[in-house]
C-alpha cells in the first residue's frame, strides 16, 4: 500500500506516562487497550485485518466513555483549561467527518460493485459492452480515491506535543485522538488501493486467474487487499488479449473476486456503524462536560 501522508511521529509523540496509572483501573485498561491497537498497525491490509483494528478502537472509545462520566473529568470545562477543551472538541469533529467521508465510500463502490457483478452476468459474452462497463466502474472508483486522498491530506493536523502533565486526562484523550487517526488512515488506504496497478503486476493477476496453483506461492508474499486484487483484475481483462477460453476463465474469476470484494466491504461496513455510533457517544460526553 501506498505511505500515507499522516504524520507519523506526531501519533506515536503521545505517551501515557504522565497519567496517574494507578489513580483508578479505567485508566489501567485504557492503555492496555491503546498497546493492543497501536499494535494493530503492523498487521496485513485485509479487510479482516482493518476489521479488528476498528473493533479495538471501539472498545477503546468506549473505555474512554467510561473515563468521560467520572467527577474529575469536569474539571475540563474550567476556563483555565477551555484551549485544551476545545481542541478536543475540534478534534472529535474531525474524526467524525472523516468517518461519514469512509463511510459514504464504501456505500458507493459497493453499489458500483453489484451492478458491475450484474453486467458480468449478463453480458459476458460480449467484450465491447463488458469493456465500457468496467471502464465506468473504474471511473467511479478513481473518484472514491481522490476523495480518499484528499481526506487522508486533511488529517495532517497538527496533534498537540506539549505535555500538559497538570491534567492527565488532556494526554489520554489525545492518545485517543491519535491512534483513532491512526486506525482511519489504515481504513482510507484501504479504500483508496493502489493509485496505478503495474503491468508486471497486472500479468501476475491474469496468470493467478488462468494458472492459479501455479502461482499459489508467489500470491502469499503479494501486499495486497480485495480493491488492490479486484482493481488489478478489471484493468488485466480490459487491457490483455487473451484467447477465447482464457477471456472465460478472467470473467468468472472476476466475478468470483468481486464478490468477496462486496462481503469485504459489507463487513467493514458493518463495523464502522458501530464505530460511528462510538464516535458519536465521545462527542456527546464532551459536549456534556462543557454543558454541566
């Protein structure tokens, strides 16, 4: 995947150090939660993968939650501490406009998906036609990257560095802050896919359709999800001759691969609501704070 423009020194700057470990469990198990999903960042691009870092950032939203109803968060809201406040506030914006940007993504490639699924079943027989849809599809799909790009330039704001060691929680929540962008670049890389598919790799597409055992090793060692497999194999079969019986073969296995594109998406999907929804939850709590 390609690197993503966030800064990555400004999202592991944060430490927990400051925080009072041992003031209240909460806290305690808000940085083993953080552990486990700044630990997520090394795993595979998969949707499966993308999937359980969105469901520890949940978990850790909610133990934030948790954090939010306590006494001693009200003293956030005191004038002395309201440039703090109101980054986070900012912040929990951001993120949140970030979510509904992924969210709308998904929703419209895997609309673009189905009825691309439904061209190739009616119309495999013919290339010219087969040929102008995937084209369309492609379009639509060089258009989610743009917005992909664009949003993940938008994230590059700058997480504040400076310690603030008289209110630990201000660290904590900008710990949250941080590793939430973390988690939403992996999501935006993962939509985006590659910006242009190689021809070296295209042709490794068309032998994995025509010739799968034969590549079965060298397919383990590729870095790529379901959109870097299914945009490669639209753009082989769009841009290779091959003979009657191979173009079969490219056919049904892009069917094949664009259906797992779809339940990969459907599964994100389904996990992002949620996350949403935690989202959401945060930023009424902070909300509350200033109100109380």
């Amino acid at each position: 995947m390609a690197a993503s423009p966030v800064n990555q020194t400004s999202i592991h700057h944060f430490r927990s150090n400051s925080l009072p470990t041992g003031a209240h469990p909460l806290i305690s198990e808000f940085n083993d939660q953080l552990s486990r999903v700044r630990g997520s960042e090394t795993t595979s691009s998969s949707s499966a993968s993308l999937s359980q870092k969105l469901i520890g950032l949940q978990d850790l939203h909610d133990r934030v939650d948790n954090l939010l109803l306590l006494p001693c968060t009200q003293v956030l809201a005191q004038e002395q501490h309201q440039k703090w406040f109101n980054e986070l506030l900012d912040g929990s914006l951001r993120l949140l406009d970030v979510c509904g940007i992924a969210r709308d993504a998904l929703l419209k490639t895997k609309e673009c998906t189905r009825e691309l699924q439904s061209t190739l079943r009616r119309r495999r027989g013919n290339k010219m036609e087969l040929a102008r849809e995937i084209e369309k599809y492609l379009a639509s799909r060089k258009v989610v990257k743009k917005a992909m790009q664009k949003a993940l330039k938008g994230m590059q704001t700058e997480l504040n560095s400076k310690k603030n060691d008289d209110l630990a929680m201000v660290s904590m929540l900008k710990e949250l802050e941080a590793v939430t962008v973390m988690v939403f670049e992996s999501l935006l890389t993962f939509i985006a896919g590659p910006k242009l598919q190689s021809k070296s790799y295209g042709w490794f597409v068309v032998s994995k359709l025509v010739h799968p055992k034969k590549v079965a090793c060298e397919d383990e060692k590729t870095d790529a999800d379901e959109f870097d497999k299914a945009d490669a194999a639209l753009q082989s079969l769009i841009s290779h001759k091959t003979s009657k019986s191979d173009y079969s073969v490219l056919v049904q296995n892009v069917q094949n691969w664009m259906g797992k594109l779809e339940s990969s998406i459907e599964d994100v999907e389904e996990v992002l609501e949620c996350l949403s929804r935690r989202l959401v939850k945060t930023r009424v709590s902070f909300l509350n704070i200033l109100n109380h």
